[in-house]
C-alpha cells in the first residue's frame, strides 16, 4: 500500500520545468495535396511544438487537413507506420492527423514529443489555395538545468560524446527521471540509476533523484516489493510487475545517492525499504542464480533475448547486497544477515565458474556470455587479476552471447575501468556510443547493436526510444574517469 | 474595396452565442482494438464535445489512439471516408484521429462540429487496458433564442415539419446565418435571403439580418459588387467570385429586413448598395435573360447541373428590382429608371414565352423547367390566371426540368401561396420535407431529390451539408400562412 508520508515528500520534491521558447524559420515551399516538407532541427527536443501556416492563393474556403510526424532520427521518418504491427502499442508513434479552420494561423499541438525532425505533409487544401509553412516555435521542457553544466577543453570527439549524452539525459529530465520521453514516459528503477549518475556529474538535479526514490518506496508493491516503474499519469501508482534486479538497484541507487550528497536523513528513512528487498529477493533466487519470477518478477540484464540471465541475477544480487552493506555500516545497523548472506551467495557464484572453459556458465545449457562474466566481475565474486583474464579470454571467444543495449554495454564499460583497463575503457565506449554518433544522431538509443543497428525487439524501429537516458553514462564516465583527457588532447 | 463604417457596425452587431452544456450517459460497452461504438444524441447539435474515457484493465502504459467521426444523418457513417474523392475538399469530414497521453481522463476537441451521430473506434490502446466511455459532453452553442420561438398546436406533423425547420435554422445561427454548420460555415446571400424569413417568424433576431446585410455592404467586390458570400476566418472577406442572382438578393432581403423592422436608418444607409446590384446587373444580362457571367458571376438558381438559367435569370432580376422600386418609392428616390426597367425587361420576358407549348422557354434549346416558369411567376411577368394555367401545364408535363434542392423548392412553394393554391402549397411542402423527416432526419438538408436521395454533385454525401439554412422555410410559410391549421387539427 501506498506509503503517504514518501508519496507527499515526493509530491513536495517536483521539480519546475525549465521552459524555453526556440523559433524556427519555416520554408517558402508551397506544398500542394500529397505534399510535404522535413524540418531538421538540428537538435534532439521534448515539449510542445506551435506550427504556423501561411496560405497562398485565394481565400481559405474549406479547412487544412495534414499530416504531422514528430521523429528522434529520420530513419523512423521512412518506416510506413500503417504497417507497423509489433507488440508496443502502435499509438506511441509520434504521428498526428489534424485539421485547421483557421487559415492562415497558428496551431498549438496539444501532446508533448520527443523529436528533432518534423515531417509535415499536406492531405487535404482545396482549389482555393495551398500552405507553406511560415514557422514552428518549440517549447522545450526539461528539469535539467543547463548552466550547471561543466564543459571540458576535451578533444572534438569527446566533446561530441558529451554533448550527446548530455542532450539525452536532458531531454529525459522531466518530472522525473523518465526512460525516454517518447516512450515510455515513466520513471524505471534501472535506468534512473545511470540517470542519477550521470546527473551527479552535469546537471546535479539531486532533488530530483531524491524525488524518484521517494516515488518508488512511496508506491511498493505486496510484501514491500518494489516495483520496476512508476506510472505517473493519470495518477502515480506502481506498475504491478516488479524486477527482480530492478528492485535491487533501489540499494545500489540509494547508496550512490548517500555517497554524493551526504543526505543522511533520506538514508536512514528509505534503508528499511531497500533492506526490504534484500529480504524478499534472498528467498527468491537459488544457488544457481535461478530466480522465481512469479514471485519477483522477471530478471532484464539486457535486451538480448538470447540472453541466460542465472549468473547476471546472482551478480547483481551479490553487487546489490555490498551496497546494503555499506550503508548498514554507515547507519551502524546490524550487518550480520548481509555479510553472511554475501559470503555464502559468492561461494555458490563461485561454483557455477566452469574451470575448463574459464568462464562463468549461465543456466542449464551452461551458457557463456558477456553479461554473465561482467556482473560476476561488477560483484566482486573474482578478483581483479582472475577478472582480467576472464575478460581476456571473453574477447577471443567468438560465440559467447553479446550485449545489444547502452545499458548494458554500461556494466561493460564500468568493468573495464574497475579492472584497470582504462585506456581500453575509453576506446570501447567510443567505438559503441560514436557508431550511434556516425548515424547521425543527436541523443544516445534504447538499443544499439552496432552489428545490426536497426535490428527491433518491438517489430519496427519507429517505435524505438532514440533518447534514452541509459545511454547517457558517457557523461558520467568521462567526467569520472577521463578528465584527465582534458590536458592530454 | 472595404467600407470601414460598414464594417465596424457589422463588428457591433456580433452576437455573443448562447452556450449550453448538455451531459449524454456513455455506455458500458468495452471498446478493445478496433472496436466501435456509436451514440445518436436524439438530435442536431452545433458545438463543442468532450469525451469522458474510462479504462478497465490495468494502469494504461500507452496512450489512447483513436477515430471520432462526427456525422449528421446515419448514413454518413457507413460512408468509407478514405474512398471520398468528390471535388469538394475532404477536410470537410468531419472525423479525426486522437492520441490520449493520460487515462482514464476527458478530452475536450478543439474543434466545433455539426452532428447528431457520434462513432467513437478504438486504434490502439495496449496488450494493459481497454476502454468504454463514461460519458459525452456537448458544448451547444448558437445565437438564436430558444425563447422567442412560439410553438402552436398544429397537428402532430405540421409540429414534427416545424420543429425540424427550427432546429436547422438554429444550428446555422452562429455569428451570422451561416449556410451550413459543417460545410461552408459561411454567409451566403442566396442562403440569407430565406433563413432571414424564417427567422422573422421565429427566432426574430433581427440584428443578426442587419449585421449580415452589413457584412456583404462593407465587402464590396470590384465596382461595388457584392459578392455571393463572405469568409469569416480567419478575417472577414469578400469570395472574390460572385453570383448574378445572390447579388440581387441583397435587394429583396434588405427589402424584408426593412418590411419587418421598419428600420429605416439601415434602409436609407443600405439602398445605394442595393441599388448599385441593380446598375452593375442590368449591364450583364440580355433580353433573353443571358449573363455575362465572366462580369457577374454564375446565376444559381438551383443545384440542378440541367438548367437552363436564362428565363430564372431574367426573372429573379425583374423580382428583385421590383423590391428595388419599393424600397425607392419608401425611400422618396427617383423611381423612373427602375420603373422603366421593370417594364422594358418585363416585355423582353414575355417574348421567351412559347405560346404553343405555353411555357416560358429557355435559352438555345429552348429548355421547359420548372424554375423557368416558377421565376417568372414570381417576378409577376404573368398574371395569375396565366401563371396558373402555366403551373397546371407543368404539373403534367413529364419532361420538364425539375429542382433538386430545398432552396429551389421554397420557391415553388411561394409560387403556389402567390397564386392563391394554398392547400396544394400546404400538401406539397409536407410531401417534399417530409421525405427528409422519413430517411430519420432531425435538420433538413442541402440537397434533396425524392427521386434520387442519395444524389451527390459532390461525389460523396460524407460531405454534404445535412443541417442547410435554405431548408428552414417551412417554418416561416407554416406560420405565415397555415397559422389557422392550429384550429382545424
């Protein structure tokens, strides 16, 4: 049951959005029936959008009717979406059909959108006359504040990287962290933790990371369960399907939250809550990582079907459980129950490497693959020496299951850098983040597969998220770990 | 060019529209993908609307995409929109295409629409929720005066013929007579003409007729023409294309204007305009009723693509200055030149009457329609007992041109009462809207043939103008001259 006193604290914490007007100029096309004109512009937006038509010919004599799609990269801009039947609601594409009685004039859009392309196209004038399109206002909307931004004397492809991973997180700034603004909408317990991440680092919004918090231990599930998202519209209520390593990171994203702010307060109020998911995940997975989803919900790791998630599960349960640690210890709190737990669950991690391949192996088929060796790495289960060869051996192996999200190439990215591999660390993120980058995009994507770029899990990418908070950590990995690039470049 | 003065009393004379809101109980029915429903309100409406939506199911996780299509008569909605492809802009459908962002929740469209079909289809919601609708709010609005329409004890059908004659003129009270509320919503003089007759026995706003009179007076085309009609959005403008016999019109509606009000400020202030319709068409036309259409603009007279329009030409020109003469002898005015018109074209008139086949005949092909000999009646060119003879005649004759819209009907209904065929005016008025009350119709329409209902010059009746002003008639001719069936039922 909803938990009033954290639901109000919440409530108290909602953020003011920052309102920008931006003016772009239109174009002298005259678009006639059928036709139509694309707006570049430029950048990667959320908020409203005005479009203000200007008509030639006689007097307007019947209404505009057109045609209007809002698009993150214009790929999505060529995917016919009368043909779209995947398994995501077809209503999240960003294509409006409207007509005006009021011609020439303005239209206000009454939806928010994610976009940074707008294709209009005319469907109905009538003899009388034609419309171009004068000009559109943009008002942007986020809870990012851009002044606070540090900006580095960093090479030009760093800056890029940036940039773009901050125009990401930024566009997903909103009333909450949300995933991404065109889809879903709602606040995700595994991506706010990269969220608040890289916030910490650019747009310190730590009211806004305290504000999620509160919203998920505001809204729990049975038993005290958390769930792995909050809806926020109509009302706020917690999706009633829970994660089973989302739940987790609440730990791990509360303690990050601790660790830079120093809140003390929020700590000591939420640590029932995240000790709460110790508690109810530990009767939920066994000495195989093998996790009970009825009860706990599904395991994500990734997007990768193919994916054997036992060891991740494990991982993230003995990674989740150092942070409840550390924040035991910090509130001089009892730490039997989770030093116990960690030691007996890191033994039964330990039995499921398999000494002949040099691998953890995942599941029944005893499947090998890149997220099972980097959670089991992350977690600290192997030391450093052993990890490195782990990984080593990983990146001549050629059929281990790979990785097809920023989320998780994230995990990745932080292994390298735990393990000392720095330099590595830099060139991998470059070579994952610049191929979204070399496509011509201006925010970071749900899912990026740089060996199928446009391959969908949801049945046709114009329904992917192209802004997607999780895949703003660059930010966050370049301000942590590479400043020092600054003086080198 | 525009007379300012003219203008700013028109501006004046706007009427502030009444505003009712009108609550309709939804339905239970859940509404899954694809799935419709459609609610008849039991009546014409003019307005606004809301949309009430509930969900079932578990908390929305996409938004609502749905089809509303407004429609007038039934049959509207079985029409396929998308095979629409009539010379007429298909923006005029009234139907629309919705994203819902937060459920369950109201949408209040922006647009204003006519209709008393509702159909709400369901596009896409998400594997979580469906929909039903709670409720529909409508937003009535027009600036006619329910309370000063005297209703009478006539018998039932003479109330049903009434009622609808009332409703429709209601509907096309906005802030002028517009012809149609769905299609044009605009004045147009020929419209005008008849709906202000109606609603001198009815409604009786009579600063509506004087606004609109204004309206044509301060938009004059070139040389002082008035033009046919006048766009409202998103300013008010002459249609740079004029018709002969509207622009005569003006005449005879500032003429009854005046006969009704005794307003002979607007008399005086209006009679060079209207006398100026006079000069410029006496120029345009010849003796055998032909206009120069390239100067004057296209004689209407009818829908009916067979007519023959010289002999109507001729006779509504000859009508119309005759109400020129009144208003001139009212007015103290030099009556000679009007007079000597009168009587010379009335002569040229006569010629065109076939004195073998006894009917005035029209153009090269020396057409016989009912229009031809209805015009001439009416412009007196015939006495009684010949005009009498003649419409005899015509009832007999099969080949005869017919009409096709109420518009040209009314006339022949006037025609009738002019020739003292009371009874046979009264008989053929019912039987001619009563066939629209038969097809289920609450406002009388645009176009109606008993022998082709479904008709359309327009090539689909998606757009045609169920609800249009020039159909109101019944009410004023009931009142005006059958107010004594009140006993006699």
């Amino acid at each position: 049951m909803e938990n009033v006193e954290f639901c109000r604290k919440a409530d108290q914490l909602k953020p003011v959005l920052y309102k920008e007007e931006i003016d772009f100029p239109g174009s002298e096309k005259i678009l006639k029936e059928g036709e139509e004109i694309i707006f570049d512009l430029g950048n990667h937006y959320v908020g409203h959008v005005d479009i203000d038509f200007g008509t030639v010919g006689r007097h307007p004599d019947a209404p505009l009717y057109f045609e209007i799609q809002f698009a993150e990269i214009k790929e999505e801009l060529s995917y016919d979406s009368s043909s779209y039947h995947g398994w995501l609601s077809k209503s999240w594409i960003q294509q409006e059909y409207i007509h005006l009685d009021n011609l020439p004039g303005s239209i206000s859009l009454p939806r928010r959108y994610a976009f940074r392309y707008v294709r209009i196209r005319v469907l109905s004038t009538s003899p009388n006359y034609d419309v171009y399109i004068k000009g559109l206002r943009v008002h942007s909307e986020t809870s990012a504040d851009d002044k606070k931004v540090k900006r580095y004397s960093w090479s030009e492809k760093d800056r890029l990287l940036d940039d773009i991973s901050i125009r990401t997180l930024r566009s997903c700034m909103q009333e909450v962290f949300e995933d991404g603004p065109k889809r879903d909408r709602r606040l995700w317990l595994g991506d706010l933790r990269l969220q608040a991440l890289a916030n910490y680092e650019t747009f310190q919004n730590d009211d806004l990371v305290k504000r999620c918090l509160y919203l998920f231990a505001g809204h729990p599930l049975e038993e005290g369960r958390l769930s792995s998202n909050i809806f926020l519209y109509l009302e706020e209520e917690a999706d009633d399907q829970p994660m089973f390593d989302y739940a987790l990171f609440f730990i791990d994203t509360l303690w990050d939250y601790y660790s830079h702010t120093g809140d003390k307060e929020t700590l000591e109020e939420l640590y029932p809550t995240a000790y709460r998911q110790f508690v109810l995940s530990s009767s939920c997975i066994d000495e195989n990582g093998s996790v009970d989803e009825a009860k706990a919900g599904r395991v994500f790791v990734d997007w990768n079907f193919e994916l054997d998630r036992n060891v991740s599960a494990l991982g993230i349960y003995i990674y989740a459980l150092k942070d409840l640690l550390k924040m035991a210890r910090e509130l001089n709190k009892d730490t039997k129950a989770i030093e116990d737990e960690i030691a007996r669950r890191s033994l039964d991690a330990l039995k499921l490497y398999d000494e002949r391949e040099g691998f953890f192996v995942s599941g029944e088929k005893k499947q090998i693959s890149w997220m099972s060796q980097i959670w089991m790495i992350l977690s600290g289960v192997i030391d450093e020496e052993k990890g490195n060869a782990v990984l080593e051996r990983l990146s001549k192996r050629k059929n281990a299951v790979g990785m097809n999200s920023p989320y998780a190439y994230h995990h990745y990215i932080q292994v390298l850098i735990d393990l000392g591999r720095k330099e590595e660390a830099y060139q991998k993120m470059h070579e994952y983040w610049d191929g979204m980058i070399e496509r011509g995009s201006s925010t970071f994507w749900e899912l990026y597969d740089p060996k199928d770029p446009v391959a969908s899990p949801y049945g046709g990418l114009v329904v992917h998220s192209f802004c997607h908070a999780w895949s703003c950590t660059p930010a966050y990995f370049l301000r942590k770990y590479f400043k020092d690039k600054e003086i080198r470049d």
